[in-house]
C-alpha cells in the first residue's frame, strides 16, 4: 500500500495567487514526521517544511505553510503569493518512529507550473 | 557548509556493464541514504546507512546492486552488471541523525542512462 498519496500530478497556478498542493499519508504509527520538498528542473532536492505528528500548531516557513489535519491524515502544502521560481516538482514525504531506520517514505510527487 | 557532493553528474554505459557512484555527504552527518530516482517518479530508498552500518536495504537488489560505507563517512554505490531498467538518477543524502525531526539534505544526483 502506498504510504504517501500525491493525487495531482499537474497543477498550474498564476503568479501571485495562493495554491495548495495534497498529500494524503498512511501511518499506524502515533509519532512521525512529515517534509515537503521542492525538486526544480537542475535535480536537487529542497527541503522545505516539517511537521511532527505532535506538533499542536501548523508549520510556517515563509511563503509555506502546512495544513495539517491529522485525522485525515492529510498534510497539504500552501505556497502564497506564488512566484515563477515556484515552478517545480514537490515531494511529500514522511518518517515514522517505529520504522527500523526512520527512513524517508517519499510521495509520487506534484509538478506545479506558475504562469506569469 | 558543504553540501552532499556525488560523483559523476552523468554516466552512460551499456547495458550487463558495471558502474559505481560517489558520494560524500555532509561533515559530521551520520546517516547517509541512497535513493534511486525514475524520471516521473518520487524517489525510492535503495539503503540506509547509520555510520557505517547498514540500517535498512530491503529495496536494494542485492543481486546486482551492492554499497558501502566505509569508516562511517563516503559511501559508494555499485551496479553489476546494469540493466535498461536501471536508468535513473541515484540520489545521495545526508542527515545529522536519525530523528523524526531531522531533515535530509540531498546531493544534485548522477543521471545514469543505460543503452
């Protein structure tokens, strides 16, 4: 079973305007994490925003901010005002407690294109 | 700070060829993570490294992939012989420990093709 779902695998947004991108996840584990990242066109992998399944407030880094409802298990990304040097891939992914490792489960990703 | 450094950016070989990526992750980072990477796809854990011990491979194919990490710090990547299927980019990356709240930081990755 997939552990994280990324259900858009295109989104396109204006420049300026706020979107939101999904990630739904799958954990029995109480205690975990969960990352966003952004992969642009040249490949590398940038780490974003973070969430602790304890974390009793939503994540903000800037621009990001996490909507976290943890019932759902969702944890959808909100980029504002978005800008041209959003256009990218993004990645959720997660880390859980009792997983031997707590390694990185990465989604299937979402590639957002900004329009000028 | 250095970031993740991985050698060769790009690599092309033929298929039953054999071929080996670098990696050098951040100073003082303990866990070092291998991931491969199929254009379209979200990255897949191939190994996990604490140190030098293996924490988790069990997405590796272990009959023609094989790594290692020796004295806790570089790591190497080995596929023998390759297959079509085997083209990829092979992410390397790098954490201060392992810890729910710990990012993972990741080199620009080797673009293996397979001909």
């Amino acid at each position: 079973a997939q552990k994280i779902t990324q259900t858009q695998p295109g989104m396109f947004v204006q420049e300026k305007e706020a979107v939101t991108l999904d990630c739904t996840y799958d954990t029995s584990d109480p205690s975990y994490g969960l990352f966003w990242y952004k992969q642009p066109s040249s490949g590398e992998m940038i780490f974003l925003i973070y969430q602790g399944s304890y974390d009793q407030q939503n994540a903000t880094e800037g621009r990001y901010s996490l909507n976290f409802q943890k019932a759902r298990k969702s944890a959808n990304l909100v980029i504002s005002a978005s800008q041209l040097g959003d256009s990218a891939m993004y990645f959720c992914a997660m880390r859980e407690a009792l997983h031997y490792g707590q390694n990185f489960v990465f989604g299937p990703g979402t590639r957002l294109s900004v329009l000028p | 700070e250095a970031g993740v450094a991985q050698s060769p950016r790009y690599k092309i070989i033929e298929k039953r060829q054999s071929v080996a990526f670098w990696c050098n992750p951040i100073s003082g980072h303990a866990t070092l993570y291998w991931y491969q990477q199929i254009l379209g796809q979200g990255p897949k854990l191939l190994i996990q490294f604490q140190n030098n011990g293996v924490v988790d491979d069990s997405q590796l194919p272990k009959d023609r992939f094989s790594a290692e990490r020796l004295k806790g710090v570089d790591s190497t990547l080995k596929i023998q012989p390759a297959k079509l299927e085997d083209s990829a980019v092979y992410l390397c990356a790098s954490s201060l420990r392992q810890a729910l709240n710990t990012e993972a930081f990741f080199g620009q990755g080797t673009r293996l093709t397979v001909v």
